[in-house]
C-alpha cells in the first residue's frame, strides 16, 4: 500500500482520496488495527527495520473529532492530561510550565482561560478541539522541548 513511502520528503504528510488506504496505514502502523496480516517495513528518520512498537515510540494517532469535555478551560484539560500522563514526580510548576509552553506552541495561550465550547466566541463550533487534542499528546511526552 505504501511502496516507495521513503519517496516523501522530510516533514510531508500522507494524503490521499477518500478510500485510498492511508487511514488503514495509519491505523496499521499505530497499532489501533491489530487482525489480519501485515507486511513490509517502517523506515524513519532513516532508520530502517523499525516493527510497530518502536514507531509507536516517536509517533501518536490524535483522532480527526476527539471526544473533549467542553464545559472545562482549556487550562484544566491540558492540565489534566499532563497529570495523568506524566511521570509521578513531575511538579505542580513544572506541569503549568509545560501547559503554558505547549499552548504558546500551539497558539492556544490567548484562550487558556475559556471553556472549549467558547475559545473563539461560538458555542456551536469547538474550533480548537484538534488543537487542543495535539496539545494533549504533546503534554504526554516527558521528553518534548
């Protein structure tokens, strides 16, 4: 499905049209599909020969609609994903430093304080679901700078 995947450039992103097999890809390498038969090899950062548990390691699957709690700030969820994912003994300052240099990353700093459903002044959208999703998986990495 992928042959001559180490065609693409450094930095691109897979794309395709509806059907064409890249969110099986994905999945695939991903670990979310698990049945049937697989075959061939992952190669990143030019290092060939790695199985689904060491691309897992430098990778995440952020769904496109993720299911967010929308009454709480975006503060308290990336809050809450950085208590749940890191390390024990990460400190209460160390966690509001990484929400604040993560939110900055991401553009998310000037609406930390609002709840998801109103960050941009609608309550029919949440247009920084994704964003905040990304942000979540960031948070999650002890070793992110």
């Amino acid at each position: 499905m992928a042959a001559h995947a180490n065609a693409w450039p450094d930095g691109s992103l897979a794309a395709g049209d509806v059907h064409s097999g890249h969110i099986a890809l994905f999945n695939m390498l991903c670990g979310r599909k698990t049945h049937g038969e697989f075959e061939g090899s992952i190669t990143y950062r030019c290092r060939g020969g790695l199985d689904a548990v060491q691309f897992r390691q430098h990778s995440t699957y952020v769904p496109a609609q993720p299911h967010l709690p929308a009454d709480l700030t975006i503060r308290q969820l990336l809050g809450y994903a950085a208590r749940l994912s890191l390390p024990r003994r990460t400190t209460a300052a160390e966690i509001a430093q990484r929400v604040d240099d993560v939110a900055a990353l991401l553009g998310l700093d000037a609406v930390l304080e609002k709840p998801l459903t109103r960050s941009a002044g609608s309550t029919k959208r949440r247009p920084y679901t994704q964003a905040v999703a990304i942000a979540m998986e960031l948070l999650s990495d002890p070793g992110w700078r």
